[in-house]
C-alpha cells in the first residue's frame, strides 16, 4: 500500500512529517518497507478525457478509445476496462511510464491490429487500493492534462499490510489507526446529500 504525506492529511490533521508518520506507523504494526521519492514517475499520470469509445473490431473485450490529455491532440489508447466509455474523465498514462503495481514500464503497443499509445489507469494499478473494478472515474471539475499526483513533490510511503489488517487496505483505514494512537485527528469524509425525487 503506497500512500503520501499530502493523501493521509485529507483524513488525518497532523502536523508530522513524513518520516514521524512512518515511525509512528511500525510502532502499531503496520511496517513502513521504504520511503522514496515518486516525483519523477508520478507525473506522468494525467487527469484525461475519453472523447469516444468504441468496440475494438478484433476483440470483443476490448475498446479503442480516442483521448484528449490535454495537448491539442488526440491520443488512441486500447483499452480493457468495461466502463471506459464516452466523455469520461480518468488518469491516462503516457509510454515511458511506470506502472506502480507491478513495475511495467509502458511502451507503444499494437493490440490486436491497433497502436495503443498508453494507458488508462485503474486505482489497483496505480497502488490505490489492492483491487478495482475498470478504470479510474474522476468528477468533471478535473481539468485535463492536470497531473493526477498533485501530491507528487511527496516521498511516497510504502506500507505492507498483513492479512488480518484489511481495514488498512486503504488511507482513511491508515488514517483512522493513526489519529486512534494519537498521532493527530481523524477527519470524518463528508457525504453529500441525495435529494429523493418522489413519483406521483
């Protein structure tokens, strides 16, 4: 589980640093493997926009998508995820980068008959969350060609998580632990409110 200083600071209001939060972190049990800095690699993800999905004619699981990254131009990317579809805002990732989850560096690709130029992200392969279901889907306030890792100046923090501590699966769990030792406050996610439209 990789985390940041500036992602932990949305649930938790601390003034430690990075390597207090980490000290802190091993002393309940959940151990810190290393601290590194992510600058360079991390901005690479850009917030983009799928302009059009469409079916891949070779592969039924597969779409070819047309993509805007916010350079003035149109970047064609295959992709696997079954929500990838027309107008969706989500984090692309450009040939060179490194993927965090499993260390693959992205080249240009053809896939079956079709260049794909980069990557759309899911959470799980970007180390968000250990599992994810299609690719990342962000508001439409997200301005394209943003980086996704506005965080990126942080080292990242690199956190293993045992089998019976699955409610650290993710940073609000980390967070929660943290402020429950003393180490700063929780800050309690708000929920928007769904306003009930009543049939007549």
């Amino acid at each position: 589980m990789n985390i940041t200083l500036a992602w932990l600071k949305k649930y938790l209001r601390t003034k430690s640093t990075t390597e207090q939060i980490a000290e802190k972190l091993t002393s309940i049990g959940l151990e810190v493997e290393s601290i590194s800095s992510a600058k360079s690699n991390l901005s690479n993800f850009k917030v983009c926009k799928i302009i059009k999905a469409i079916k891949h004619p070779e592969a039924d699981k597969l779409k070819i998508c047309d993509v805007n990254i916010g350079d003035g131009k149109i970047t064609k990317v295959v992709c696997g995820a079954s929500n990838a579809r027309n107008g969706l805002i989500t984090v692309y990732a450009s040939p060179g980068t490194v993927i965090p989850k499993n260390g693959m560096k992205l080249s240009v690709a053809k896939i079956r008959g079709v260049e794909s130029f980069g990557m759309l992200c899911s959470e799980s392969e970007l180390n968000l969350t250990e599992e994810s279901d299609g690719i990342i889907e962000l508001k439409n306030k997200q301005n394209v060609g943003d980086n996704f890792f506005k965080e990126n100046l942080d080292p990242m923090i690199d956190i293993s998580i045992t089998p019976n501590r699955s409610d650290c699966l993710g940073v609000r769990g980390i967070a929660r632990d943290l402020a429950a030792c003393g180490e700063g406050t929780f800050v309690e996610e708000k929920l928007e409110k769904i306003k009930l439209i009543q049939r007549k």
